[in-house]
C-alpha cells in the first residue's frame, strides 16, 4: 500500500510524511462527489436526488473547506509527521438519507430519493463504462462508514463545522453556480 511504503520511507528519514485522510467529501465545488452534484444540485433543481446503495447506513461526509482546514494544520504542524490522521467529521454516523433530508430542509423542497442498487447498477453498467466501476465501490455504500476523527480533534483542537451550516454554505454555493448543469448529474 502507497501510505505504508511513505511512511516507511519517512521512518527511514528519506521523506518527511504526514497523511491526511477524509471520507467521502462535499462542500462548495464538490459537484463530481457523492453527496454533489446527485443530490445538491438536483435538489435545488427540483429533481430527486441519486445515490447508491443504502439511504439508511451510517456514512462519513467530510465538508470540503474542514479537509482543506485539516491539510493545512498537518503540513504545518511537525508533531503530525510519521502518522495518519482523519480530519474532523461532524456527525459521522450520518446517513445518506438523513443528509438528503437536511439538504433538501435547507432548500425548501421535498426530500426525494432515488436510489441505486446492485442490479439496477449491473444493467446500466452494460451501457456506461462508469458505472460498472461504481458496483466495485458500491460496498461503501452497503455497510456503514464511520470515520473517527477524535485523534485529530484531540491532538490540534480543530472541531469539523457543524453539519447545519456546513450544508447552508453548500447549498448557498449550489444556488449560485446551478449553471453548471454539465455537472449536477443530468
């Protein structure tokens, strides 16, 4: 694996290595994530929103700006050399369909789902080479995904923005850049 061959390497005084990691992640220009342009940008276009797998287990969603937040703080700080390191999380066992329905809450539309499962993603997989990737990954989105960020948290006293505001800011982002229909999953 790349991260452990790095940190051998930083062990071994060749490289200077710090890992930040988040989960899946959304925020202002995240339109390619599973939590962009499916679900924000066709919520606030009146659509339903597409996901894969299960509305109901628990997945980590990283806000944008709280990685970009968290990257910094690792490249700055020499106490996170040699590790790994979560970025903080707020409400890391959210679910994918309780995220739906906060956004949509926050849009003033209906919270509409729809979801894709392993078969309907194997048929479409016979016509888009993207999708049949996508079944690979769709494990993810199955079986729950929680990222504990509490080292972090504990070590650099960074507390992730408050999921609320974090999808105000996001949805606000949306409502000013929905021209970028290319991106928002039509």
């Amino acid at each position: 694996m790349l991260s452990e061959a790095a940190l051998a390497a930083h062990r071994d005084g060749k490289l200077r290595v710090t890992i930040g990691r988040a989960s899946d992640y959304f925020g202002p220009w995240g339109t390619a994530t599973n939590m962009g342009g499916l679900v924000f940008g066709r919520l606030l276009q009146g659509k339903a929103a597409q996901i894969a797998g299960s509305a109901k287990m628990p997945h980590t969603q990283t806000y944008i700006p709280d990685f970009a937040r968290g990257l910094v703080i690792l490249g700055e700080r020499t106490e996170a050399d040699g590790q790994a390191w979560h970025v903080p999380n707020d409400m890391p066992r959210i679910t994918q369909g309780e995220m739906i329905h906060m956004v949509a809450s926050e849009a003033g539309v209906s919270p509409r789902t729809m979801l894709a499962g392993r078969v309907l993603l194997s048929v479409m997989g016979l016509f888009v080479r993207e999708l049949r990737e996508t079944i690979e990954l769709l494990y993810e989105f199955e079986q729950p995904i929680v990222v504990d960020s509490g080292k972090f948290e504990k070590a650099f006293g960074m507390k992730a923005t408050p999921m609320a505001t974090a999808i105000h800011e996001t949805t606000e982002w949306y409502k000013a850049h929905l021209d970028l229909k290319h991106e928002q999953g039509d």
